[in-house]
C-alpha cells in the first residue's frame, strides 16, 4: 500500500478527492517546521500544490490556522475550513484549481 505524505503532517485531518483522483489532505495543526497547510497529491503520491505555509498559523489569504477540511468543486476550485475550535480561525477560504486565492 502507498503511503502518501509519510512523516509529512503533523494532524492530518481532512482528506478529498478531485475527479482526476488527486487526493488533497488538510494538516489541522503545526509544529516543528509542519502544518497549517492543505496539500494536494498526484494519483501517485507526488506533491502537486501546497496551500498555506508550512508551520505558520494565520488569517492572510495565504495562511491557515488549523484547517480541518477540504473540498473540491466540479471545476476544480478548493474550499478549505479553516479552523479546529480553541484560538484559530472559524472561516472557510476559497481557491482556484490552481491555488490562487478567490475569498473568504
């Protein structure tokens, strides 16, 4: 069995699948240099797009702080929720299918 992003995450949490079968998982946590990002894998397991910045909590459009979920539209665009109770955010962030932010 493949192991897509071993020792990768810190919390994965939320986990989808696209309909070209690219599985996106969300790390609802950070530490050391790890978390607060959603990342997108190839069928084969190879990282193709990484949302968020690594370790880094945040409520700018290109940070997370413990996103929990994901979703992905028909066409392609990504929903995260953001946030996992306590201090971190309570919104859900809008990006295209190439990771460009749309809204929150």
């Amino acid at each position: 069995m493949k192991s897509f992003g071993a020792g990768m995450f810190v919390f994965p949490h939320g986990i989808a699948v696209d309909l070209d079968g690219n599985v996106y998982v969300s790390d609802a946590d950070g530490k050391d240099g790890k978390g607060h990002t959603v990342v997108k894998f190839s069928p084969e397991g190879k990282v193709l797009l990484t949302l968020g910045k690594s370790g880094i909590a945040g409520s700018g459009p290109d940070t997370f702080n413990r996103p929990s979920d994901v979703a992905v539209a028909a066409n392609g665009d990504i929903s995260v929720a953001d946030g996992h109770g306590g201090n971190s955010n309570a919104r859900i962030v809008k990006f295209s299918k190439d990771g460009k932010f749309i809204n929150t």
